[in-house]
C-alpha cells in the first residue's frame, strides 16, 4: 500500500453533520485494492476507552475509486475516531498520521480525526421543502401575456417567429398567473423565474433598478398577486439574483460615468486605472463576460454588499419569496455570499439558496453560503452518455461523481437540470430522438436532488444555442404534444407518490453494458434501467413496471428504452 491507496479528510464532504447527534463518515479506497473488514472507530474526544465501532459500507464507486460509508450515531458532540481494515489479510489503523500495522494508543488525543465540536450554526439545515420539489424554469418574456392592456408597442415576434437578442414576445406575470391550473396539471410545484426588475433586454440580466418590476412585466401588485396565488396551490417560487453586474444604465453606474473617480460610487466598480474610460472602442472596467454594457459590482466593497443584501431581504420581507437564485456566483466574493446567507435565513428560515456554477462548486457548498447550485454535472453527464458514448460504467461514473463530490444534505437539494436559457435545448442536442429524450427525463425524474424542467421541456420544445432555445412557450394545437405531455406528467406524479424516490438511498452501477439506478429506504426499492447498447435486451424477471419506454411484456428492454420497476 502506499498514501494513495486510502484517503480521508475530517470536517469536509468526507465527515460531515446531518445534526448535533449524526455524522456521515466517507473514506475513499483505490479501486480494486484489496481490502475488507472497514470500520470507524468513533465516540467522544475524551473518552477513548467508550469508544464504539460501525461497520463502513459500499457507497459509490469511480473508474478509479470505491468511497466507504458509514452514519455515526453519536451521544457526545465532540467526536474523535479513526479507521480500521485488513489488505491482503493485514490489519491496519488508519489516523490522522497515516496508515499502520500497529495503534499506539498512548498517543491517541493526537492523532485521531476528529470534529471538535458539532455546533449548531455549523450544520447545513436542509430546507424542508427541498425533497418534494418539482422545479419549471419560466423565461418569463416567452411564456404567455396575460395583461391585454399594457403597451404592446414593444412586442416584435409572433408565436413561431425565430427570435434574435432584441425580440419580444410580450409574456409577464399575468400570463403566469392565467397559467397556474396548467402548472398544477403537471405537477410541479416549484417554479424559478428569470429576472423580473427594470431593464430595457428581453432577458433582464441587465438591471437599471432593483426595486422596480419591470413595466413589460407588470408591478409591485401583480408580483404580490401572483406570489399569493401560487402559495395557494402550494407551489414555491424562486427570482433570479444578478448581484454580480448591473445595467450600463443603471443609475449608479451612470454616476459613475458621469463624474469617474469624483462619484461617491466609483470603488464599487472595479475600474483598472484612476478615471473610467467607456469610450465606443474601449472600457476599462470589468463586466459581466467581455461586455461593457454590464459593469460588474466590488462585493468586496462593503457599501455595495449593503444595497445588495437591501434589495435580498426586500423580495423576501415584502413579497415572501422562496428563494433566490444567484446569477454568475461564482464570481462573487464568498464574504459576499457568507452574508446574503445569514441576511436570507434571518428573513426566513426555510429559504434556499441556489448558484448558478457550472464546474465543481464544493467551495460555496460548505453550509455556509448556498444550498446548492444548478447541476450542470449532471447535465454534462447524461448529455455526454447519449451524444457521445453510450457507454453505461462512464456514466455510472459520472453520475458517481456528482454524489461524492458533495455532502448528502447538498445532493438532496441539486437544481438537476437537462435545460435552461443558457444552453441549447436538450432534445434539440438528441436532434429530436424522444425515445432518448425519455431516457434523459427518466435520469433526472430518478437522481438525488430536485428534477428542474425548463418551460417547454414538457412538449419537448426545440432549440439551439441562445437565442434559439427561447422560443415562445406552446400551450395548445398541433404543436403541443400532448402524448409527450402527459409521459411528463405521469414521471412526476410517480416520483411524487413516492418516497423512496425523493428520500431513499441511492446505488448507480453498470451490469452487461446497461445502466442501473437504484432508490430504496426501508419500505420499497426501484431500480431503473437503461439500454444503450444497439440490440435488445432479454432481462431476467423483475418486478412491478411503473413507467417504461421500449419495452415489451416478453421483459425485452429495445434500445433507447427504460424501464423503472418496483421490486
């Protein structure tokens, strides 16, 4: 053996609080080392001699890794413990020093892992609601119009027109509320708007003024309606937070422009010289991207970190939001982020915190500034299986993966999304194969986390890369697949019926060249199937089918098809 074979890291996703008295213990093991007879020694930091021993079991497993788990019951907050397990019939200890054949226990205060002190402050509380959601993302200037009486001067496009960057389609939070049965008729109980506030783009990432809906939209009136009428049918809502850059026509900026380093707002930019320079063929500014048109704020500064977190408990306090999803934050400072959390929470305890961050974003996931993010991960996964490889043990992998890389707490609230405005429609990517769609849907219906459908996804609604995957929303006609439709509703109504679904355990594993996902708790166990391998599929008996496509009564499984069953 040698360091790299066996690797632990107390206080971190390895070790971490599910409460004061209960602790998930990982350790991560070469694949394909021999090893057996892992246990976690554990108990009180300073009483070594009441120590207790549990074994570790098979979490997940990688191309290269097996990760152990074991949950600690604990009857002291202060927990100290270590390792021990045999490779090729060898027994070892396993501390903070490293592995060895011997344990002196004379020096065990100094070299077990430990967690201090399990403070309160310091759990990751899951929010509540987190494990029955069903999200739906509304891009809210192409869903539906529903106030007839606004100026429509602006509205450019018609319902099947291809949109470019300066189209409107007249959609606003009437439409959205005229919608709300249809909502309900689907099942989803979550839904996540894209920015509401004052800005001159159909998208509304550029914002000239916090506190003001945007006229497209409607008012202060129509956002307290549409907040009350969702919460009577029981579905939350999420607005978008773009705290990382505002409008070039925000007033603040525009003060900026005017009097450069004489504005008292010129340090909450971050401007690279002593004066601004915007001229046509240049800026000397950070902005969102390469854009100059949104100038990117210092979170850094502490006067912009109290407008900011102002305009947060504003929403919360006067409308009751559910929560905020945060645009571009992962360039925002963590300080920033660390008090947008305990400013939010104060407001409202049972309010989620989700970032946007495609890559691995482990550092804002500690407890101390997002729930979760969008999970892109997964996304990248499944896309990358059904586009590129159809092969069942990287996927396995991958999706292995996303749960090791985060706490459990943090899987159980994941935004898991196959689309969103920002990248091309997910059956456009399958160059509209529905079979393979429903083979995405049944992933995303089945993981760990929240399922997020995007507007639209429910007909299957086409499209590229921004702005083709905005096209308007269709509710009814030929071009609404109502077939398609009801495949959706009927996922989301199983994985809502069932528990196991939304809060059991999880295994992923390859078999034969098919993909297995596994959920179970201590009354029920599905397992979902896929078959990507270009032939039928002969499966041994299995039990009760729940959903399927492509698959027969003689238990053949076509490819692209699933089947999910209850065993």
């Amino acid at each position: 053996m040698n360091d790299l074979d066996i690797y632990h890291l107390d206080d971190s996703t390895m070790c971490f609080a599910i409460n004061p008295y209960k602790v998930c213990i990982r350790l991560r093991v070469r694949k394909n080392l021999n090893i057996n007879d892992i246990y976690v020694h554990y108990g009180p930091k300073y009483k070594f001699k009441t120590f207790k021993k549990v074994r570790m079991e098979l979490f997940c497993q990688t191309e290269s890794s097996a990760y152990y788990q074991a949950i600690l019951n604990l009857d002291d907050r202060r927990l100290s413990y270590y390792f021990v397990f045999t490779v090729d019939n060898v027994k070892y200890f396993y501390t903070e020093d490293g592995f060895s054949s011997k344990f002196d226990e004379t020096m065990w205060q100094y070299s077990l892992f430990q967690l201090a002190y399990i403070n309160d402050s310091d759990i990751h509380k899951e929010v509540s609601w987190a494990k029955d959601a069903i999200f739906y993302q509304i891009f809210v200037d192409r869903f539906h119009q529903g106030d007839k009486t606004k100026d429509t001067s602006y509205i450019n496009m018609k319902q099947f027109d291809r949109p470019d960057r300066m189209s409107f389609y007249g959609g606003d939070l009437q439409g959205i509320i005229d919608k709300i049965p249809y909502l309900k008729n689907l099942g989803v109980n979550a839904i996540y708007l894209t920015p509401i506030f004052d800005s001159n783009s159909n998208h509304k990432y550029n914002i000239a003024d916090y506190k003001k809906i945007d006229w497209m939209f409607g008012d202060n009136e129509k956002l307290h309606m549409l907040v009350e009428q969702l919460h009577k049918n029981n579905i939350k809502i999420v607005l978008d937070a773009v705290f990382n850059h505002c409008a070039y026509n925000n007033p603040i900026f525009e003060d900026v422009k005017k009097y450069s380093s004489k504005s008292k707002y010129f340090d909450w930019f971050i401007i690279h010289g002593k004066e601004i320079d915007f001229s046509d063929d240049h800026f000397n500014y950070d902005g969102f991207g390469t854009w100059k048109y949104m100038p990117k704020f210092n979170t850094s500064n502490k006067n912009v970190e109290k407008y900011l977190l102002d305009i947060a408990t504003y929403y919360i306090k006067e409308f009751d939001i559910d929560g905020w999803r945060l645009d571009v934050g992962d360039e925002v400072s963590h300080e920033f982020w660390r008090s947008f959390r305990k400013a939010c929470k104060q407001c409202k305890d049972d309010f989620i915190i989700l970032g946007e961050v495609w890559p691995d974003a482990h550092s804002y996931l500690l407890g101390d500034q997002f729930d979760a993010v969008m999970n892109y991960p997964f996304r990248k996964a499944v896309i990358n299986y059904l586009l590129n490889h159809f092969n069942s043990e990287i996927l396995s992998d991958d999706l292995n993966k996303c749960l090791i890389s985060n706490t459990s707490i943090v899987n159980n609230m994941m935004y898991n999304l196959l689309d969103s405005h920002d990248s091309p429609r997910f059956v456009y990517e399958l160059k509209g194969d529905l079979n393979r769609y429903k083979q995405a849907l049944s992933l995303m219906f089945t993981f760990v986390g929240m399922p997020a459908l995007f507007y639209g996804d429910e007909t299957h609604l086409s499209g590229g890369h921004d702005p083709d995957c905005r096209l308007p929303m269709v509710f009814e006609g030929e071009h609404f697949d109502y077939e398609f439709f009801n495949f959706v509703k009927n996922f989301i109504n199983i994985r809502k019926t069932n528990k196991a679904l939304k809060q059991g355990n999880i295994r992923i594993f390859s078999k034969n060249n098919l993909f297995y996902l596994e959920r179970y708790d201590e009354n029920n166990r599905f397992t979902l199937i896929l078959n990507n391998t270009k032939n039928p599929v002969k499966l041994q008996k299995i039990g009760n089918v729940v959903i399927s496509n492509l698959y027969d009564d003689k238990n053949v499984l076509n490819d692209s098809g699933f089947v999910l069953f209850k065993n």
